[in-house]
C-alpha cells in the first residue's frame, strides 16, 4: 500500500499523517498485506513530514506483543526478521539512506524509516512484510 501526500499547508496536519503513516506501516510488525510500505510526499512538504515521520517512529514501543503497551511485537520467527535485514540492507548498500531503525535483535527488527530507495532493490519491488 502507498500514502500519497499533496500540498498539506498545516503542521497539524502533517503531524497526523506522520503518526497514521507510523502505525500502519508498523502495526502488527508490518505483517499486514495492508500495511504502508511507501509514502510518496510532494516536495512542497517532504523536508518537513520526513523528521515528524521518524519521530513518530522512534515513539512506538516495541516489545513483548503480550504487553498492552506493546505497538510494535516481534516477527513470525528469525528467519523473517534475517529476511527483512537482508532486504534493508541491500537497498543501503546501493544508495538508500536508513533514517531510523535498521537493526534486527533475534526475530524483532526495529520499525524502520529509509529514504532515497532506488527501484530496483528487492524492497521497493516486493512486499516487506515487516515494520519498514
């Protein structure tokens, strides 16, 4: 799924596209076929949306899904969370900048923010089907 954001004129409302664009790309740890996976922001307001985004990002707990205050759990096992570094990590080597996240702990990989992903890596042409 992808969010594509115009002309926004407020701060407000960038900031609740910042927090709508965290949760649904992260709920669930982005194992959701309806997740968001790209934003595509007018340049009238990219420089000012993509620093609310990664903060809003950075707020999410993540944790023990069983913990109310859990946003974002593990995922389905290891082997995923490896899948999904292997795919953010081929997108940073050709050129994609990783503005938040980026690191796997076990089967949890940290909800990730990245910038400037060319088309051709396996993330921009497949569903990542984790918190990225």
């Amino acid at each position: 799924a992808a969010v594509v954001l115009g002309d926004y004129s407020s701060d407000e409302d960038l900031d609740w596209a910042a927090s709508r664009i965290a949760t649904f790309s992260n709920y669930q740890g982005g194992q959701s076929c309806i997740s968001v996976q790209r934003v595509i922001a007018d340049a009238a307001v990219y420089d000012r949306l993509v620093p609310r985004v990664i903060k809003a990002v950075e707020a999410q707990v993540t944790g023990d899904p069983s913990d109310p205050a859990t946003e974002v759990g593990p995922l389905v096992n290891e082997d995923a969370a490896k899948r999904v570094e292997s795919w953010v990590d081929e997108a940073a080597k050709a050129g994609a900048k990783v503005l938040t996240g980026g690191k796997r702990d076990g089967a949890s990989y940290a909800p990730t923010v990245l910038a400037d992903v060319p088309a051709d890596v396996t993330i921009a042409c497949e569903e990542v089907f984790g918190p990225v």
